[in-house]
C-alpha cells in the first residue's frame, strides 16, 4: 500500500467522519420536527436550512471554552477526544464496498466493538473530571447503562461472527445471504436496541435526562467540546447504523455490488439511522430501572438464544 | 412482566404510526415574516389616531387605566361670524401622544372616544431597539390611521348600526296624523310630499332652504359685505335685511297656524 493511498483513504475516511454524521443530524432536525408537526431549520443556507448544523458549529466555535475551577483539569479536556476520536476509528474499519474499507484489519468486528466501548469511556471520564453532581450522577448511569449493553451487543455481533465463520467484517459481509436475515433476527433486533441504548439516544438517555440532570456528564461542557460530545453522538449512530447494515442487512449486497455497492452500504445504513431517529421521537423515556431490567432480563438471554441457535446452525451446516 | 411487555408492545408501534403519519402530513406552520400573518378583524395592534376628529376634550387620558396618553391642547379664539355674535372658543390639538410601552392595549380609550378619533389598526411591527422610541406622538399616530381597516361586516341579521336606525328612523307624528306628517314627510327630499297646504313662499325659496334662509338672506340682501368686515355704517341697511329672512317664518303661521315651530327641525335633517 503506497503512501498516495494511505492518504487517500484517511483523507477520505475524515471527510465521511465529518459529513456523515452532519447528514444525519439534519436528518434528525428535519424528520423530528415534521414528525411533531413543525418544519425544522429553514433559514441557514436557504434551502430549507440544510447548513442549519455548519452554523451550529460556528456558533460553537466562538463560544468561550470553560473548564470548571475544581474540574480535573486534563481528564476533563481530554474527555470530548477520547470520546470521538474511536468512532473515527471505527468508521475506518467499516466496509463500504465489495473488498473495499479504509482499513482491512484481520478482525475488524472485535476492533470495531473495542473502539465504540473506549468512546463510551469518554462519557465517563466527562462525568467523573466535572466536579458537579449531576455531571457524576449521569457519568455513573453511563457506566451502569454501558456495562448492561455492552455485554448484548458483543453476544450479537458474536453471533454473526460464528455464522459468517470469520473476525473480519469484510469477510463476513462477503459471505452474507439473506436468509441471514431471518436466521439472525434475534440478534439483530437484540443489536439495535443495545446499540441505541449504547449510544445514550431516547429512549434511552437516562444519563443525559435533562429534566433530572441537566445535561448529565456534558453539564460543564462549553463551546467546540461540547459539539465535540455532540458529534460523536452523531457518529456513533453513523457507526452503529452502517455496522447494523454491513453486518445484518448485507452491506453492498445488492443491484450491481461492485458499481453500485457502497450505495447500497449507505442507503441501508441510512435506514437504520432513520429509524433511530423515529425511536427517539416516538418512544418516551426509560426509567433507570426498567433499562437495566430490559438489558438483563430480555436482551442478554435474548442474545444468548441466539448464540445457541447460531451454533447449532453452524454445526448442522445451514 | 411478560404480560406487561406484551401490553406495551402495541402502545409502542402505535407511537410509531402516529409519528409517521404526522410526518406525512403537512405542517401548519406560517413563516411569519416570509408570509403575512392572517389576523383576525379587530386586531388589536396599534393605537391609530385621526387627528381632525379629536377635539381634546381628554376622556381617553382620563380612562386609560395606565394613564399612558398625553395630550397638551391650548384654545383658540374663532371671532364671530356674525356681526355683534358671540365669539366661540376651539380648542387646538398640540400634542397627542400614546406610550406604548405602557398601554397595556385595553382599548378603552377607543370605546371612551366620542368622536372616532381612536381606532384599532392591526399593524403590530413597531417594535423597537430603544424603550423610549415607543412614545408615538402624533404625526405617527396619525400615520398609522392608513393602516386601519374599515369595519367589518355586520353579522347576518344583527341589528342595524346606531346611525343608520337613527337615520332611518321615521320622524315623530308622521303618517297619521296629517298636519304634522306634511313636516316630516319633507325628511325624504324636496319632491317627496309637499305640504298639503299651500304656502305662501319667497320665490326660488324650496322647502330645504327654510332653515338656511336666515344666512343665505344675508349674501342675497347684501352681496358684497361680508359679516365680520361690514362696516357699522353698511350694517344699519343690513340690518334691515334679517327681518325678510324671518318672512318665511312669520309667514306660515298666518297660512298654517298650528304647526309652525315644525318647519325648520325637519328641513335642517335634510
């Protein structure tokens, strides 16, 4: 691999990091809004407010950067990073074409859970360097919340590796049939909940509830690391989406994969965004209690059936 | 919990139906200041004041509950129009001005005004940067009348509007009663009814001039002189003219004897 192509292909993994997850932010205010019967952001850009968010981010810009006197001072600046920078990472190993990802690593779903579990982190060290209650009250939901649903999704994603009989999302996109969608429903479904719950989105955002806690561990945050924070909320629902695509819906799969193939990866991960989207306007919030009850008495045996039944399909050679 | 699950599950996909069908539909939304905002009739926005009708009589700064009108007025001296008449007082508008930052937009002051010097205008983007600057005085009070609609349309079968009943209201003691009614039948023009008996009258004098024959006496007997510039010495002659103007009036009590104070209230109506 030349350096030419390094360049392009982390040029190129930055520009979707950068985009992406702006694409699906306005996606949330346009959807949201005409969900609830408003218009949304019509102003900014003029056409029907599409840079409504490059704007939000000039704001942010100017906006004072604040650390709190007796905040942590280097865990709390370091947070909004740590918190982003794995989902670039993680969007580097998803594969968008047939053999096509920036990065093609031997067992990129395992790299793919690592990197979105350190984001989660970010969160906590937020949470904890603040020096304010609410910012800890929501920073230890996080923790308990990351904790119950991390476990779903890795028994998830680990179905899908013993299916497809590979570590390397590549491979596994390659050997995917649709029957797989029915065979792996379970674990699909088991995915999607986990990940959203995962990612703090409603109606799961018990950490962030800011009738009860502000704006939970992003409290103290001001200016470019809070959109920080914001933007790796936003990618990680680019990430989840298109993991949820490649690994269950079939990434490229589709008319003319090798053409037309990270259309197809785009498209079915912009589905899945949609409808994390949907879920967050539709459904109201979890109680603490209920999304711990959800992750321990539902998701985790859920996805352990699953698991079952992947290996006995494995083994019986379906 | 099974149960519980299983009683949520259609709330939960009933939650989603909504938001979709929502989505589809389109939003009520009007971009006010891209699209005008359609107001009712009556809007109260703005105090809009039509400054000749105002006669700084000050029953509107009386009323207003937050005593946010001001008005400074000073009186004129109108010299008589007649020789050796009275002199009248008028008073002069000076100020007129309305704080907005005040009114608390009651509308008071508009019902209070007995002149209809005070409307509602639905004009409501006078916002401005400076408090100060919402102390509209009375050029701009006055700007804002071009902005007062007319008066909406009265309901179906409501009553009629107070002036037009009172003006179509039929005099009292016509119809019936035939001397009397001669009088006020005259309301309906000159031609409508005649007096059943004949009159005698100064020639070119119609019925409708009756009452206004006293001051066009006047230009008729003496041309060229007018009342305040007449000099004592022309006015001796004038003097004499008023007494033919009264002819009409002492007239018809000789032709008609029981009802002459009549004539003159139903011609001024006309």
């Amino acid at each position: 691999m030349s350096v030419l192509e390094v360049v392009v292909r982390a040029v190129s993994v930055l520009v979707a990091f950068l985009t992406l997850p702006l694409l699906v932010g306005q996606t949330e205010h346009k959807l949201m809004a005409h969900m609830q019967g408003r218009l949304g952001p019509m102003y900014a850009g003029g056409y029907h407010g599409w840079a409504q968010l490059v704007a939000d981010g000039v704001k942010f810009v100017q906006k004072e950067d604040i650390t709190p006197r007796a905040a942590d001072r280097w865990v709390f600046r370091l947070a909004p990073a740590v918190a982003l920078i794995p989902y670039l990472v993680a969007l580097a190993t998803i594969p968008i074409a047939p053999g096509v990802a920036a990065i093609d690593v031997p067992a990129s779903v395992v790299l793919i859970l690592a990197a979105t579990s350190v984001g989660a982190l970010g969160t906590l060290m937020a949470g904890w360097a603040s020096a304010n209650k609410y910012a800890l009250l929501g920073g230890l939901r996080a923790a308990a919340q990351l904790v119950s649903y991390e476990l779903p999704i890795v028994l998830a994603v680990a179905s899908m590796a013993m299916a497809g009989g590979s570590l390397s999302l590549l491979t596994l996109t390659d050997r995917w049939s649709p029957w797989w969608m029915l065979w792996q429903l379970p674990g699909a479904v088991v995915f999607l909940v986990a990940a959203v719950a995962e990612l703090q989105r409603p109606p799961f955002d018990m950490p962030v509830a800011d009738a009860e806690l502000v704006m939970g561990a992003w409290t103290e945050y001001t200016g470019l690391r809070f959109a920080f924070f914001l933007l790796a909320e936003y990618a990680g629902i680019v990430v989840m989406s298109l993991l949820f695509a490649t690994l269950w819906l079939g990434g490229w799969h589709g008319p003319f994969p090798d053409t037309l193939g990270w259309l197809w990866t785009l498209l079915k991960g912009f589905v899945v965004a949609v409808c994390v989207i949907w879920v967050r306007v539709a459904w109201p919030r979890l109680r603490e209690d209920q999304l711990q009850r959800l992750a321990w008495l539902w998701l985790v045996p859920l996805a352990l059936m699953q698991l079952m039944v992947t290996g006995v399909g494995v083994v019986l050679g379906w | 919990m099974v149960s519980k699950k299983a009683g949520s599950l259609p709330g939960l996909l009933k939650g989603m139906v909504t938001t979709a069908r929502t989505a589809l539909r389109p939003t009520q939304t009007a971009e006010y200041p891209d699209v005008a905002p359609d107001l009712p009739p009556r809007s109260r926005g703005v105090i809009a004041l039509l400054e000749e009708n105002c006669t700084s009589c000050m029953l509107c700064a009386r009323e207003c509950p937050d005593w946010c009108i001001y008005i400074d007025s000073h009186k004129e001296t109108i010299p008589a129009t007649t020789e050796g008449g009275r002199e009248r007082q008028r008073n002069v508008l000076d100020r007129f001005a309305i704080d907005f930052s005040l009114c608390m937009y009651c509308g008071i002051c508009i019902e209070v005004c007995p002149f209809d010097a005070l409307h509602w205008s639905p004009q409501f983007e006078y916002a401005e940067v400076d408090i100060l600057d919402l102390l509209h005085e009375k050029d701009r009070l006055s700007g804002w009348m071009a902005t007062v609609p007319p008066p909406p349309a009265l309901d179906e079968r409501s009553a009629e509007p107070a002036e037009i009943a009172a003006a179509n209201k039929p005099a009292r003691g016509t119809g019936l009663v035939g001397g009397a009614g001669a009088a006020g039948g005259a309301a309906g023009g000159p031609g409508a009814r005649m007096p059943r008996t004949v009159r005698p009258r100064p020639a070119g004098a119609g019925p409708t001039r009756g009452a206004a024959a006293p001051t066009e006496a006047l230009p008729a007997g003496v041309p060229t002189a007018d009342p305040p510039t007449g000099d004592p010495t022309e006015a001796l002659p004038t003097g004499t003219v008023p007494p033919p103007a009264k002819e009409p009036l002492t007239g018809t009590p000789e032709s008609v004897p029981d009802d002459s104070p009549t004539p003159p209230p139903v011609d001024e109506q006309t």
